[in-house]
C-alpha cells in the first residue's frame, strides 16, 4: 500500500512561495527585455547601468551599483566591459580626488533612445495585462519589500 507523502515542513506550496513568484515574476518580465537587448550588443546588467546613469547622471560606484542592483565587485567589471566598449566614462571626483565617478556617454545614451520605444511598450504591456491601479500597487509592493531592513 502506497503511503501519501508528508510534507517535510510547513512551507507553503511553491505557488504561494515568495521568492518563486517573484523569480517566475522575473523571468516573465525580462524575457521581452533580453529579446530587445539581444540586438544592442549588451546585457542586462549594462542596461540597467545605462538606464541608471542616463536618469541620474554621474554616480559614483558604490551608489552606481546600490541603484542598477548589482554587487559592487559584479559592477566593477561590468564597468571595465562599458569603458571598453565606449558606453560609459570613468573621472576623479572633484570633491573627493578618492571617488571615481562613472558616467553615461552619447553612444550609451544612444542606445537608451534607440531602445525607448521598445521599452516603453514592453513596459506598457504589463500595465495593459494588470491594468494600471494593479501595476502601481505591484510597484508599491515591490517598493516596500525593497525598503525591508536584513538583520
């Protein structure tokens, strides 16, 4: 006689798991978007430095990665990968000759206004799917799961 197997914990199922909605979230998000950067040249982590820079101007690298969501030592190579390809600049900082600030150049903004459109109604597609009060709770949500303290 086959005997129904027990949960090993409490868990929830992995439909109402956090973290698996939120990466299954993603990937149904990003798919559009790498589909669009395939033809650029970059990935996704260039473009989300591109797009950090181009709404913030020159940043140094510790608030660089804090904003495009990277590591500090991804970003550090991931800089070295745009310096090379012209995308963006590397400068002292005037104030503190310490900090090195990173900034955007006209062909990194170049593709950010290439893709714009694109972006745009991938972006728009997600509103039209969850409409628009759904969409900016999600972000607030989101935004309130970013704002957690880890202790």
């Amino acid at each position: 006689m086959t005997q129904k197997k027990q949960p090993i914990s409490e868990l929830p199922p992995t439909s109402r798991s956090l973290p698996i909605a939120l990466a299954r979230a993603r990937e149904k998000v990003m798919a559009p978007i790498r589909d669009m950067l395939s033809e650029t040249g970059i990935t996704e982590q260039q473009w989300r430095v591109l797009r950090v820079l181009s709404e913030s101007g020159a940043l140094d690298a510790s608030k660089l990665a804090d904003r495009a969501c990277l590591l500090l030592p991804s970003l550090t190579r991931i800089v070295q990968t745009m310096l090379d390809k012209g995308l963006v600049t590397r400068a002292e900082d005037k104030k503190d000759r310490r900090r090195q600030l990173i900034n955007i150049t006209a062909k990194g903004r170049k593709i950010i206004l290439d893709n714009q459109t694109r972006s745009r109604e991938i972006s728009d597609t997600f509103v039209t799917v969850l409409g628009k009060r759904r969409y900016e709770d999600l972000l607030d949500s989101l935004q309130a799961l970013d704002e957690i303290e880890n202790n």
